[in-house]
C-alpha cells in the first residue's frame, strides 16, 4: 500500500542535501521566522531548525503531524517550532500572526496546488520576505519562462518578486520518487511595488484578458475586454508591435499595458 503522503501528492525527501541547500539558498538566518508547508516526515524542517528563530509548520496529514509532535518534541517544548494541523489552503499569514516582509515560506509541496500555493502568498496581505519551494522542474522553468515564452503564471510570479531557479533535485532523491525531476524555485524581494500605478486587480484583469486565446494576438484578446479603440491606442503608447502576443510581453510592457487601460 502507498504511504497516505504519496495519496496526498507528497513525495519525501531523502537527501538532506537538498534541504540544506533549500535553507542556503533561501537566506535563513537565525533572526528569521520560518513557515513552512507540508513538512512530511520533517527531513527540510530539521535543517530549518538548525538555521532559524522560530518555525511554524503546517501539516495537513493527521498522522503524520502526530509523528512530527515526537519527533520535534524538544524544539515545542522550547518554544521554536509550533505545529498546526491543518491544510494550508485554510490558513492565511495573518492566521498565525505573519506580518508582511517578515518570514520565509518553504516548502516540499505537491505538484497539483503550486500555482495555487504561489498566488496565495504573492497575493497575500501579509507577503513572505522569500519563498523557497521544492517543485517540479517544468513548472519552475515555466516560472522563468526559459523557453523566452511568458505565461499568466510566470508575469503572475515576476510581478512579485525575483524568481531564480537555485538548483535541480532529480526524482531518485525523493520517496516515493516522482515521475519528474524537481527544482528549488527562490523567489525573492518579494513586495508590491509594481501595483503603485494601478491596482492588483486592473493588472491580472489585464492578464487574464491577454492570454484568453493562445492563438490570437495580444490586441484582439485584449479588445474583447476593454473594446478595440481603448486598445489599440494603448498599445501604441507602450510601444507594443502590433502582431505582438501575450507570451511575448514582458513584466514591464504588461505594466505599461495596465496603466494605460486604467487611465482610459
């Protein structure tokens, strides 16, 4: 039988150092606040106690939290790890009093809620300084857009912060391995700053309307949202070319695309 954390989408880590690497490269340090999801067995959260202040984990698996009570019983007692019982997706930053700039998230998440995980946090009032994630690699290159092709999720990440792959975990590393290989994704500088011109909202509205239909034009798509005339002149004003798509816009164009439609 499957262990439940497999059923979960869970795949363990094995090797502690690629734990050691998530915390190196996530710049922990021992004035840090640490929140981490889905520890597991607690192979990163080991290796997240040696480097931080203070660690909340969130573990949505019943057993496996009881489990995580024993191990870590020494660090509860003191007062540095606090563990919550829970799936992460009903749990806010401000639930556990996280206040914004002021923690790292990290996590060995399952595939199926990155990209939910992600737009939480980024979105999230109070936002981590960093995230540091164990992922699967196509959807960490995708992030970057390596292939020079932009998609919602990657202009979703890099209108937050500064994504960077830091290093490539093979699928023997884990148990039970995948059937992919992973990637630690660090996403840093993390804030909302490119939203003092227009809002949240306006911009992913915006986004959202670009990438509607892959196969057309980034005017047509966005035309159905805001009307032609509105698009065309906006687009002119940021200096899009005309057969441009939304794969082809950059961060900084989707934002001069945003203000000029807002100001229209």
């Amino acid at each position: 039988m499957a262990k439940k954390g497999a059923r979960l989408g869970q795949h363990f880590l094995k090797n502690p150092h690629y734990a050691e690497v998530l915390v190196r490269e996530a710049g922990i340090t021992s004035e840090d606040t640490v929140l981490e999801i889905g520890p597991g067995e607690g192979m990163l959260t080991r290796e997240i106690l040696k480097a931080a202040k203070r660690v909340i984990i969130v573990e949505k698996d019943e057993l496996l939290a009881e489990k995580l009570h024993e191990t870590f019983a020494a660090d509860i007692a003191d007062g540095k790890l606090k563990v919550i019982t829970a799936d992460i997706r009903d749990v806010s930053p401000e639930d556990v009093g996280l206040e914004a700039g002021k923690y790292v998230l990290a996590a060995n998440i399952p595939y199926y809620i990155t990209g939910e995980l992600l737009r939480k946090f980024l979105e999230a009032p109070a936002q981590p300084r960093t995230i540091a994630f164990l992922m699967q690699k196509e959807v960490a290159d995708r992030i970057l857009a390596r292939d020079g092709k932009e998609s919602i999720l990657s202009i979703s990440v890099k209108a937050y912060g500064k994504p960077r792959i830091a290093a490539k975990v093979t699928k023997g590393n884990f148990n039970p391995p995948p059937s992919v290989d992973s990637a630690i994704l660090v996403v840093e500088n993390i804030s909302k700053e490119n939203f003092v011109d227009s809002s949240e909202k306006d911009f992913f509205r915006a986004v959202r309307a670009g990438f509607s239909s892959k196969r057309k034009l980034l005017e047509s798509n966005l035309a159905k949202e805001f009307g032609r005339e509105i698009v065309q002149r906006v687009v002119m004003s940021a200096h899009l070319p005309q057969k441009t798509r939304a794969e082809d816009t950059s961060l900084e164009q989707w934002k001069k695309v945003t203000n000029g439609l807002s100001q229209s």
